[in-house]
C-alpha cells in the first residue's frame, strides 16, 4: 500500500471570492493606477476577472493562456503561453488577474508576452498570493504564509477528481472517498459537491 497522498486544501466559497475581488478592487482604486482593458490568465483568472471588471467598471475584458510543462521527472516546471493575447492594449493600461499566485511562473511567464503589445503599463493582480512566490503581483487581496492547495469554485470537480484518482488503494463508496478526502486533504465536501465530483468524474465504485 503507498503511503497517503496528505495534502492541506482550503476550500474557497463564491462568497469568499466576491469578498476577495472586493478588496482587490478597492486596493486599485486607492491606487494611481485605472485600467483602461482587463487580462485574465485562462482558466483561473476568468472569475476574477469577471468581477473586477464589474466593480471597476471595465468594460474591455481579454484573455491568454499559460502552461507549465515538464521535461524530465526532476527538471523544474516552465511555465509558457500557448494561447496568446487576441486584442489591441496598444497604449493601454492593462491589468493583468489571475486567482492565485503561486510559484510566480505564471505572471512571469504572462506580463512579458503581454507587454510586446504595447500597453502604456501592466498591472498584475490575484485573489491569493503563497510566501513561495519568486513574482510579487502588484495587487493581492489575501497573503497565504503557510503552504497549502487553494481549492477555488471553478476548480473543484478537476481537482478532486484527480485527488480521488491519486488514492492508493482506490476508494470503495462514496462514504470512503468522503472519507479519505478529509483524512489526506482536510477537505469536507458537502454531499451534493460530492456527487458532483464522482458523476462529472466518472467515478466507479
């Protein structure tokens, strides 16, 4: 039998990401700084996004995409954009949201692929910000000091799924991977966010 998978998660509410998009929202406006054109980092950055543009009255909202690839089993994470930005920023100020800041691979991989298209200044801004970051954004809502996963709305059924994937020995019932998930995981999911997970996973028991 392998060893268990621990890992701490902190399950975010939709309540606690409004509140958080809320702070980041108000730290810009006590800013100097007034995007002309919101970026969301494909796929988490969307909601966020979505919001800020909704609290600061942006109406232009773009997007591209970052993936972090491995080479080698040892070899670090890179981090590259596969989808590029598809829009005009050109002597625009831009502000550039993702929902969680982790390593910083991401917004350094973005901010410069952003940047060649001539924006007149890029902001970077996202819900949580981890102590490990070799990238500080330029607006963060919430600082995260002791390492742990953040587990957003838009995140779940991918992320449990592949926790319950990960589970050596299989779980056995809906009851055992509830189970497990708070063992390895501290995670307690409510029956409905359950069912959700083992349907849209295809999870057999």
């Amino acid at each position: 039998m392998a060893e268990p998978n621990r890992m701490p998660v902190q399950l975010i509410t939709v309540e606690e990401v409004v509140r958080a998009a809320d702070g980041l929202a108000r730290q810009i406006l006590d800013s100097d700084f007034r995007p002309d054109c919101i970026v969301a980092i494909a796929r988490g950055g969307f909601m966020p996004a979505r919001f800020l543009c909704d609290f600061l009255h942006v109406h232009k909202l773009l997007s591209l995409k970052v993936e972090h690839y491995t080479s080698g089993a040892r070899e670090k994470q890179h981090a590259a954009v596969t989808v590029p930005l598809a829009g005009d920023v050109r002597g625009e100020r831009v502000l550039l949201v993702d929902d969680v800041n982790d390593s910083g691979d991401t917004l350094a991989a973005a901010r410069p692929h952003l940047e060649g298209f001539g924006p007149v200044a890029v902001r970077t801004a996202v819900l949580h910000e981890k102590a490990t970051t070799s990238c500080r954004a330029d607006f963060r809502s919430q600082a995260v000091q002791e390492w742990r996963w953040i587990l957003y709305p838009w995140a779940v059924i991918e992320d449990v799924g592949q926790f319950a994937r990960e589970m050596d020995p299989a779980p056995t019932s809906p009851a055992d991977l509830h189970a497990r998930l708070q063992q390895d995981y501290g995670l307690a999911l409510d029956r409905a966010e359950l069912e959700r997970v083992i349907r849209y996973n295809q999870l057999a028991f």
